[in-house]
C-alpha cells in the first residue's frame, strides 16, 4: 500500500509546537509528511527540527535562495494527498478564505487539488471574531475540513 504524502503547513502561532507532535503521529502511522511554515511559524518553532525529523527541505519561502526549487508552491501541492494545517492562525485561515497568496504555504494552498483539513489554534476572543467565524464558513463552503477547536489552557 502506497504511503498518504501529507502536507503540513505550520503557522505563527504559541501552538506551533504541537505540530511536531502531529507529525511524529502522522510518521508513527505510516505517512509521508512534507512541511512548509509560514515566516511567523519559524519565530515559535525552527525549520531545522522539522528538518532533522523528516529527512526533507522545509520551505519558507518559495524565493529563498536555500530553496533548489523555484516553483515548489505549485511542485509541493501536487506532490500531496492532504493539506494539513497545524496550528492555523486567523491569519491563514483569513489568507485560505480570501484567496491571498503572499507567502509560500497560502500560495500551496491556492495550487493543491488536495483536501485541506485545518485545526485552528488562537485566544478565544479572536475566535469568536465575526470576520474570523466569516472566513471559516467561507472555507467550509470551499470545502475545507475543519478540526474544532476544544477547550483548552490559553497562552493568552
């Protein structure tokens, strides 16, 4: 049986720690993961321990010079059978829902025929922000798979 290729794109937030552990499940279970951060992703968590996990470049940035790949935006999303997004911000999910692409993970984002799955990870206020419950039901008519968010200890 031929091994799931996932996509995990790690985003800027407290919760971008807990991605290392998705992966490590999803590696336990037999799957394949590639990752891609956003810039903020790298302030909370280094590209390295992804690195060092995977065996595999982590992209950044599509235009990095580190990047042998120029159009690995479009390269990586085909190369995928799901786009995991742990943690995702009201930042992402406002890119995804508004079809913004000013980075290389909402660029993968916009190229992949992949389902997309989401957790959400943010401070409860911004949660129940209308403009944010606005871009989830948008994504959620997009087809975008949505990993509800439960109570939880908050960094703020």
């Amino acid at each position: 049986m031929a091994k799931h290729r996932i996509g995990l794109g790690v985003t800027g937030g407290i919760a971008a720690y807990k991605a290392i552990e998705v992966m490590r499940l999803l590696q336990k279970a037999g799957c394949e993961v590639s990752v891609a951060m956003t810039r903020h992703a790298t302030e909370f968590v280094r590209p390295l321990t992804f690195r060092a996990l995977t065996d595999r470049h982590v992209i950044v940035d599509d235009y990095d010079p580190a990047n042998p790949d120029p159009i690995a935006h479009i390269n990586f999303s085909q190369e995928i059978d799901l786009l995991l997004v742990v943690p995702a911000t009201a930042n992402i999910i406002a890119k995804f829902a508004n079809g913004i692409a000013d980075d290389f993970l909402s660029s993968t984002y916009l190229a992949s025929t992949a389902p997309v799955l989401v957790a959400p990870a943010m401070n409860v206020t911004m949660w129940e922000q209308a403009a944010t419950q606005r871009n989830i039901e948008q994504l959620k008519r997009d087809g975008v798979r949505f990993v509800e968010p439960v109570a939880g200890e908050l960094a703020c």
